[in-house]
C-alpha cells in the first residue's frame, strides 16, 4: 500500500483503487469538500505524475476518456484547485510522492491497464439526492427528476414560468460552463424535442452563473446528472454509420497483423506483443 497525507488531502493506493480525500485546510476548495471522497479502481487510470516545484510539488492523476462523468460533464474547465484529481505536495515530502507514483506506474504495467477511451464510466458521480443554489437559481436532482427553482435575480421572462421539473428520461444532453471574463457561466439541460437557443438568461432549462463561490457546485449536478445518462460511446456508436463501425473492425484487424509480423520478426518481446495485443482485443 502507498499513502501521501498532506494539508490538501490524503491519498491512499491499496494496489486495486486509489483513495482520494480532500484536506480540511482553508485553502481546500468548497468544490472539492463538497465533493468528498472519491474511490478511483485502477481500470480508470490512463497515468499518474509528480511535478516537483521550489517550494511545492503537484501529484496529478490523469483518467480514461470516459471513465467519469464529472470530467465529462465540466469537459476540463474545472479549475487547478477544484479539480480532484490533483493534489498539492510539500517539498519535504517529494520522496514520498515519487514513491506512491512508482506504486501506481508498477500497478497499471502488472494489470497491463491500456490508456484507450472506455465505453463505461468506472467512477461514480457525486450522490444523491443533491441540491445547489448559485447564480440566478437553485438546481436540485434526486436521481429521476431535476428542480429549477429561481430567485430575485432571475430574468422577469424566466421567473414567470415558474419552478420547473424536468424527468431525468427527456434529458437528452447536461453541460456546465463557469464564468469566463465578461462571459456569464450556466448549468443547461437539453430537453428532448425541445432544442433551444436561448442565452441562459432567459432559458427555463438553465441557470445562469456569475463567477462566485458556490458556481462550481453546480458541475456536481451536472455530474449526477451525467451519470445516469446513456455513456457518450454508446449513443456515438449508435449514431455512428455501419460503415464506419466496419472499417474501425478492419484497422484492428491489421494492427494484429503487423504486431505479430513485428513480434515473429524479433523487434517486439513476447511481453511486449502479449500486452499490445489485449490492448487491440480489448478495443474490439
């Protein structure tokens, strides 16, 4: 087992799944302390690293396309102290950190983990039932239905519609963007056969955001949310043309012929032909 404890938070790898909880120290984000504890199977992983700095390093885990719903759902816009996946090291703790990615790096070659996109998420999203309130609303999901609920800030066009209940069956899409510069953020659901396109200010099927605090707790709705939708690989492939399917079947086959081309010519190991194989069997 491998272990870092730090002001940040502490983080525990036992060989089958790494154990990511967030510190108590002030300069931990309410993003982060309202996300809690996160149990991250080994499968997830696509790599770890450890970037060292003169006064602090940084450890930075890196995930499987597809894997979570929450990195899916904020689609890399959380910023550096909300994001979970990454934890500040004191210098005098380098060694230790080196010593936990060696632990992890060992892990994923043993497992022989590929880093290709998954067709499952294999992290859980934020628990329900949860309940947010920022910018000009409060969005709150219990696993089958969503709330919008507004306040005194609201749009006089949106307000007037009222509190608005959406089934978790006509969601079809979830985005959360935060404020950037002069442009506000939002939480949007997109409605089956209801498409809009409407600024946040004025669609009923979103809550605008501003910039402050609580804003990045509204991406934990958008992860809950994220979660119990159909995964992005499964509605792409059934989109995705029978030809298309067909010639991605056909690359994977020549790839397995020109493994073993190279692996009967000498230029690759055993092992290293046995692992590149399962990575191709395993994308078939």
């Amino acid at each position: 087992m491998a272990e870092i404890i730090q002001k940040d938070g502490t983080w525990v790898f036992d060989g089958d799944a790494l154990r990511l909880t967030p510190g108590r120290d002030k300069n931990v984000s309410l993003f982060r302390k309202t996300l809690g504890e996160l149990v991250v199977p080994l499968g997830a992983l696509a790599g770890v690293s450890f970037e060292q700095g003169k006064k602090a390093g940084r450890l930075r885990l890196r995930l499987r396309d597809g894997a979570d719903p929450l990195l899916h759902a904020t689609g890399g816009r959380l910023t550096e102290p909300n994001d979970p996946y990454q934890l500040i090291v004191d210098s005098d703790r380098y060694g230790v950190a080196e010593y936990f990615v060696d632990e992890v790096r060992g892990a994923l070659f043993l497992d022989q983990v590929p880093a290709d996109p998954v067709d499952e998420y294999l992290v859980p999203g934020p628990s329900v039932p949860l309940s947010v309130s920022a910018g000009d609303g409060t969005a709150s999901f219990d696993g089958e239905h969503i709330r919008l609920e507004w306040n005194w800030k609201t749009e006089d066009a949106k307000a007037a519609a009222g509190s608005r209940t959406l089934t978790l069956t006509d969601i079809t899409a979830v985005e959360w963007h935060p404020a950037a510069g002069l442009e506000n953020g939002y939480l949007r659901f997109t409605v089956r056969n209801a498409p809009t396109k409407a600024p946040p200010k004025y669609d009923p099927n979103s809550v605008e955001l501003w910039g402050f605090k609580k804003d990045p707790l509204m991406a934990l709705v958008a992860a809950a949310v994220q979660a119990r939708l159909p995964h992005p690989a499964t509605t792409a492939a059934a989109q995705a043309p029978p030809d298309a399917v067909t010639q991605d079947h056909d690359a994977l086959l020549r790839r397995l012929r020109e493994l073993g081309e190279l692996h009967r010519t000498g230029v690759l190991t055993d092992e290293e032909f046995t692992m590149a194989k399962q990575a191709v069997l395993k994308r078939m």
